[in-house]
C-alpha cells in the first residue's frame, strides 16, 4: 500500500546551511492495510522526520515513498489531494494542529470544503456526527467549542474523526498517547485496534516499548536514523538480536510479566478488560498502567541510559565513522536485523 524504498533526509543545519544532519538514512519498509506498524526509537531517533515525509510535510532527499505505486513526491494539485484524502496523520501536540480563535468543528467545515462540497449540509451534519460517535466523543461535547475548552485527548479524537470522514487508508499516528492521561489513553488505543479491523494501515509513533508492542502487528526499531531491527512484532520482542532492541527491553522489564493479579481493580477502572487479551505470547495489559513496576523500571532506564551515554552500541560507532548504512539481515521469517558481523 505505502511504501517507503531507501529514504533519506538529510537537513542543512548552521547559520549558514552548511552542516548537514542525517536525520534518516536508507529506511525501507512498508505500511499494509489492516496491520499497525510500530515506529519505537528515542527522542531524535528521525521518526516525526518519517512521518512528516509520508505525509509530504517534509520532502525526502533521497529514496521513494510510493503509494499504490505512485511515488507520491511527483503528486500535484487534485492529485494531492486525493493522496490526502487516503493518508493523514495525528500528531502529538493536538493543541499545535488547531488555530486557539477557532472552533474545533472548523476542522469538519474544511475538508467538507475541500472534498465534499456536493454533500448536503444536513447530510454533512450527520456524518460529522456519526464519525464523532465513532471515536468515542459525545458531538454536543464537542462540537461548538473552543480548542481551549476540550482537552487533549478529545482534539486527538477529533483528528481521528476528521481522518475517518476522509475514507483514510493510512494513518500516521505520531507519540498520540504520551500526552493524554492513563484513562483516556486505553480508549486512544482501542479505537486504532477499531480501526485496523476496518482494513486501515496504522504506522504507529512511540519511543515507548510496552505502547508499540500492545498494539502492533510489525515493530521497527529506529536508531539515529537507522532501522537496526525489524519484523513481526511477536519475534522482535520474543527474540530481540540487536544490542539496542535489548537495552530497550531491558528499560522495560514489566514487559515480559504476566498478568498481574493485584492491578486489576485499578485496570478495571481505566476500562480494560483483563479477559480480553488472549493472543499467546502477548504481554499483559498491566504495562500500560503507569504504576507498574515504575521503580524497577526507573532504575533499569537509568542503566540503560548510562550505557547508551558511554557509547557503548558498537552502530553509533559504525554510523558516526562510516557514510553507508549496513544491509538489513533477514534472521528468521520475518524478521530483520541490520548485519551482525559489522554493528551490533
Ligand atoms: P524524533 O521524532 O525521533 O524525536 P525527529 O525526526 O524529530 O526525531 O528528529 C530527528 C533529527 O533531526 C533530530 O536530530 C532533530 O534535531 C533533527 N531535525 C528535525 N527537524 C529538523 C529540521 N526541520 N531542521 C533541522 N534538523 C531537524
Ligand atoms: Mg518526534
């Protein structure tokens, strides 16, 4: 469906434009409809700078992203538009994505503007309507009301159901669950199981582990740039091979814990369902909850942490010394390592 091949984007930096950042280097991989990829790196890892070239915010320097085919750089005009109607993404910052004098509805009045100016108004209405419901928001909540009145989970809701009036294929969804509260956060991640049954393809932002692997079907692991690890989500975290992806799952030990008996009251009370988690080799729900294991977790980051400031990943080694990205080596069925022999 989408379809990123070798991309790189390299950003001129200093007063003068004359230093160049790699911010993304050769990453190729591909967005299919009914899954969620995950996109897991630290902050400055390049995964807002992916998104924002899927979403044509950012053009690529090398490398082609390519939709149905078309590589979506040479898209113009009504064209682009059309690619719009397909591929949207939600950002972080809902606040960002909305001007403060007006109504969040605006949102709804332009793209009926845009792509559907034949539709009624009442009809309009009515689909405004039922796209809201959709997502969980109550439309008299929200409609009519300033940014400033709805919070943050409401406007991400809002995005959504402005994505899901437009028929969308493809969204980018990138960190939406970081700044929304624990309660909230559990609906965010519902409604995009929702929307991939609807056959939607979901790439799925974080720098958080535990978020990546409750949701997605493939993880990518991004390190300064650099896709390091790659594949079916259950292998990568069952079976991490590189040094990075393992720092990471060690940052995170509640990951690899079952069900934990005692968190059930306060899950129930967020909405999750304790039962419902029956896929084999999944981790249970309790490392979304923000009280687990926070200590254990605190002091293994910490470690973490220090290991990745002695610079001890022999890739930021090889990336900082060397100009071309090592290939990507296919260990198992599905599931991608960069080459061992040079980085790990
Ligand atoms: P992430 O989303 O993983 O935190 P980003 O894609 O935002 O990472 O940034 C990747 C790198 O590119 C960072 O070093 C960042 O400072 C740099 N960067 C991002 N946007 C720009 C820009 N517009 N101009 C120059 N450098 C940028
Ligand atoms: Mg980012």
């Amino acid at each position: 469906m989408l379809k990123l091949d070798n991309v790189t984007k390299v950003y001129k930096t200093g007063t003068f434009g004359g230093e160049s950042l790699p911010a993304v280097r050769k990453v190729s991989f591909e967005i299919r409809p009914g899954e969620v990829t995950a996109l897991i790196g630290e902050s400055g890892s390049g995964k807002s700078t992916l998104g924002k070239m899927i979403l044509r915010l950012e053009p690529v320097t090398s490398g082609t992203i390519t939709y149905e085919g078309t590589d979506i750089a040479r898209l113009k005009g009504k064209r682009l538009r059309e690619y719009y109607r397909h591929v949207q993404g939600v950002f972080q910052d809902p606040f960002s994505s909305y001007n403060p004098v007006f109504r969040a509805d605006r949102v709804f009045a332009t793209i009926k503007r845009s792509y559907f100016p034949s539709v009624s108004n009442a009809e309009w209405h009515e689909r405004v309507e039922t796209s809201l419901k959709s997502v969980g928001l109550n439309p008299v909540d929200v409609l009519n009301k300033f940014t400033h009145q709805l919070s943050g989970g409401q406007l991400q809701r809002i995005l959504i159901a402005r994505a899901l009036l437009l028929d969308i294929k493809v969204l980018v969804a990138d960190e939406i669950i970081s700044m929304i509260d624990a309660s909230t956060r559990v609906d965010v991640l519902n409604l995009l199981s929702n929307l991939k049954a609807r056959g939607l393809g979901v790439l799925f932002i974080t720098h958080d582990l535990s978020l990546g692997n409750y949701i997605s079907e493939r993880t990518i692991i991004l390190r300064r740039g650099v896709i390091v690890e790659m594949g079916a989500t259950q292998k990568v975290f069952d079976n991490p091979q590189h040094e990075y992806t393992k720092m990471l799952l060690t940052a995170v030990p509640q990951l690899h814990k079952k069900w934990e008996a005692g968190l059930e009251p306060e899950l129930a009370a967020m909405g999750v369902n304790a039962q419902d988690d029956g896929r084999p080799g999944r981790y249970s729900r309790s490392s979304l909850h923000p009280l687990a294991n926070m200590h254990a977790r605190k002091g293994r980051r910490e470690f973490a942490e220090h290991e990745l400031a002695e610079g001890l990943l022999r890739t930021d080694t090889y990336l900082r010394t060397h100009e071309e990205v090592p290939p990507l080596v296919e260990i198992e069925d599905d599931h991608f390592v960069v080459e061992s022999t040079r980085v790990h």
